[in-house]
C-alpha cells in the first residue's frame, strides 16, 4: 500500500482559490532533487492570505501551502545534502510559484535548503521563520547603512507586536538600541517591553495623513506595514536615517513625497526575503544565532496543530495573532 500524509492545498474552485486538506503520496509531490519530511512550518500574513483566499498568492493551482519549513532530509541526488541533515526553507517562491510547506514531506530544489544553525532545533527555527528572518535582514541592512547607534536616537519598529516586529525588537534591543514599537494593542506593551522595547507608539498617530516633513525623532526603522504608515515614518526619520521596509499589511501603495529623500537624505531600504542570495540569508541566520535571546522564543511563538490552519489564518489577517505561530504539521 502507498504511504499517504496530509497536506493543506489550495485549488481551483468556480474561478476561485479554495484551501483544503487533501491526502498525498510521495509520487504526487514536484521533481525536486531533495526529499524532506518536513518537522514544523509556520503561519504569516501572507500564509493567512492563502488560504482565507483573501489574497491571490498562489500564483499556480493545486498549490500546497505554507511558505516556510523545517525538516529532515530523506533522500537525496545532490551532493550537497545527506540524509539525517537538519534544514530549513524561507521563501524561494513556495506557496506562490512552488509547493510549500504545509505537508509531511516536500521535494525541494538543493539550492533552495539553509543548514540549520547550530544551537537551533526545527521548532526554534520556525518560531523564527520567515518573519523574524526578514526582521535580520531589515537589522543587517540598518546597520550597513550606518544610521542606526547604539545607545543612539530611537529605533522604531511599526507592527510591533507580529512576527516580524516581535523579532526585531528583540535583535536591536540585544545590540543596544534604544527601541520604540508602534502597536495598536496597549494589551501588548507589557509583551513588548519584555523583548526590550522601551517606548511605545500608537499605532494611528502614523495611520493618518501627514505632512511630507514632520519633526525629526527616529535614527531608523523596521516597518512592516507599508501605505500611510511608511509614509509618516519617513516624514519623521532623522537626516542621514533609513527605513527598512518589508511589508505591506496596511496597503501596498506609498502615498508620500521625495522630500524626507532629498532635503534630509533619509533612505528607503527594500528588504526582499523570498529570492535573497544565499549568503544573505547565511548571514540574516547567524545574527539571529549570535543576538536572538532563545529565552524570547517561548514568549513569541505558540505550536499549533496543522489542522487549525484555516481558524488561524482567518486571525492572522484580522489582526488577532500576536507573535509567531509554529505549525506542526503532524497535528
């Protein structure tokens, strides 16, 4: 008999992406060197899109979902991975263009697989996930650009209280920043003060329409929002400063001026995670291994059965999920 798992996929319905749990075989999964018995995936805004069909992401259909895995290799035809090896996977077009990880097993292409740093097990590394890899990425492209100080003028961390700002505010807060978070959820500041934030924002002051230059207070910021938001933060970010942008939960549009760009020099950082060079995506991982307080990960992230995937995703796009949620994709 043929060894079958599940899998949460997401297929044609009248015109229509429609989630589902269906039952696989491995005959059934892409023809990619690596074969993974995937551990844990992970749940973020984009993954809440799939699958309430609230945003078109797979961009083919069926479409297994989840944007992110862990897992152990099981066989292999590339020389560069082994079985037993301990892997995880962020971005490279799965969900969207790829099969992703909300599956017992998953072929994968080599180059696409991250070895596991050491000191992380599978769980950890999807408390982490894509969010909070981005949010290494934003912090490594601040401190490339040379605005940011320890002990310095504020940090501000917009979306505070999701995956991505949870994870930043405890990188920077690690390195020495002083870190503000921007957050609609007072109910979130005792949360938010535990991973290092020391002042608090809220989150509609920046919603509003502002002016193209407002009072300078922020050396740099890691935004997670996009729209009026970013727009505000630029107006307020310091000469010299920069924002790390990388998402878009309040809009994709960027209803701003040149003027914080060209009368006080302030950046506009674009911070993509699914296609980053691998050495990138090396280094984004060993600031998470070298500056990520592990003791933060039990407050950010809760483990969820897979099957409460859909009831998930429905919060995650509502705004109700505070953190990371790991998906054990067993459950």
């Amino acid at each position: 008999m043929t060894e079958t798992f599940r899998a949460l996929m997401i297929e044609d319905r009248d015109g229509k992406p429609v989630a589902g749990f269906r039952d696989l075989t491995r005959d059934a999964l892409p023809d990619h060197e690596v074969l993974v018995e995937v551990a844990y995936s992970t749940l973020n805004y984009k993954d809440g899109l799939a699958v309430t069909g609230k945003g078109r992401i797979a961009r083919r259909l069926p479409m297994v979902a989840g944007i992110d895995l862990a897992g152990t290799v099981v066989e292999s035809r590339s020389d560069r991975w082994q079985p037993g090896d301990k892997v995880i996977v962020n971005g490279w077009g799965l969900s969207e263009t790829e099969w992703g990880g909300y599956s017992r097993f998953q072929r994968l292409k080599p180059e696409w697989l991250t070895r596991l740093p050491e000191g992380f097990s599978l769980q950890d590394a999807m408390a982490i996930g894509t969010a909070g890899y981005t949010a290494a990425l934003c912090v490594d492209a601040l401190e490339d650009w040379g605005a940011i100080q320890p002990g310095g003028p504020e940090v501000l961390v917009t979306g505070a209280a999701g995956g991505v700002g949870s994870t930043a505010i405890s990188l920077l807060a690690a390195k020495g920043y002083t870190v503000t978070a921007a957050t609609g959820r007072p109910e979130t500041h005792d949360y938010l003060a535990g991973l290092g934030a020391t002042g608090f924002v809220d989150r509609a002051t920046l919603a509003g329409k502002g002016g193209p230059l407002q009072k300078e207070r922020w050396a740099g910021a890691v935004d997670s929002v996009g729209s009026t938001t970013l727009a505000n933060v630029l107006a307020q970010t310091n000469y010299g400063g920069a924002v790390a942008a990388c998402g878009l939960a309040g809009g994709f549009d960027l209803p701003a001026t040149v003027m914080p760009h060209i009368l006080r020099g302030v950046a506009l950082l674009g911070i993509d995670s699914v296609m980053a060079p691998q050495a990138r995506r090396d280094r984004a991982w060993a600031t998470l291994a070298a500056h990520l307080d592990k003791a933060h990960l039990a407050s950010i992230a809760r483990v969820e059965p897979m099957s409460q995937l859909p009831a998930l995703a429905a919060d995650i796009v509502g705004g109700r999920i505070r953190g990371r949620v790991v998906i054990d994709v067993a459950g």
